[in-house]
C-alpha cells in the first residue's frame, strides 16, 4: 500500500515537472500593422472614426502549458487504477491509470481553452485615410462596411 502511494505521488511530481517543460512561446502573437501610431500607452484613448475594410478571424497558438488538467487528470485516473487488481497488478494499474489520466486531462484542457483563443483582426480605413488594425476578442455585430470609433485599440460601431 505504502508503495503503490509513492508511485502515485511520483508520478504526479513527475508530470508536473515535465509539464513546467513545455513551450510557452506564443508564435501567433498579434501584431499592429497600422500606418497609424500605436495606441498601447495610456494617455492615448480615440483615435477617430471611419469604416471596417476587413475582419480576420485569427487563432492563437496554444501555451502547452494545460499543468491543471493534466494533474487532475493523473490523480484521477490514478485513483481509478488503484482500484483494480491487487499486488503488483494493482500497482501496474494505478500507474497506468496516472498516465492515461495525464493525457486525458492535458487534452481535455486543451480543447476547452481553443474556444477561447479566437481573436479577431479588424482593419478600418479611418476618416484621414489612413488605415488602423485593431486585433480584438470579440467583434459582437461589427461587419464589414460598418462606420465605426476606434478608440483604445478596440473597435466599436459609430453612434
């Protein structure tokens, strides 16, 4: 008994370290493309008015850092293997379980983050000709050829 808890807790230990490990560039950071001075400083707030040329739906890549599911899922699924068998094929079981629980937990994660990573890129010609491209969360009914504000690098519809 007292083993087969020292392989439980090794293996979480071991899935948290290697999920420390994983990649957390962003390589799809949106970037300001505008011709327009960037707006990120807090002085700044409206920049004018104009129309939506174009709306972009962009996705963000994944950090790979999905830790949380991945953990939960290893004591779970460590849990669950532990009440198999008994002996050495228990102790097979609760690890075999630890690890299937890590892979379930870590892509269950995963898909319910990819919802939440869209981002759109919305670019207007604003009143001076000038183009401005805003990468926001949520675009609500803003379409293309809408007259809009931009202000704080967010998009709105003109009132």
């Amino acid at each position: 008994m007292k083993s087969t808890q020292v392989i439980l807790v090794g293996a979480v230990t071991a899935t948290m370290l290697l999920g420390g490990c994983a990649n957390s560039s962003n390589h799809a950071a949106p970037t300001n493309t505008s011709s327009w001075p960037s707006t990120s400083s807090p002085s700044s707030n409206f920049i004018g008015y104009g129309v939506v040329e174009d709306i972009e739906t962009i996705k963000t890549s994944d950090d790979g850092n999905n830790i949380t599911g991945a953990v939960i899922g290893g004591v779970v699924g460590g849990l669950l293997g532990h009440q198999v068998g008994s002996g050495r094929g228990q102790t097979a079981a609760t690890v075999t379980g630890a690890v299937g629980g890590v892979v379930a937990g870590r892509e269950i994660e995963k898909r319910s983050k990819a919802a939440s990573q869209e981002k759109y890129r919305v670019r207007v010609r604003l009143s001076n000709g000038t183009i401005q491209t805003v990468t926001q969360s949520s675009v609500n009914d803003i379409k293309t050829g809408d007259r809009v504000r931009v202000d704080n690098d967010r998009v709105s519809r003109a009132d």
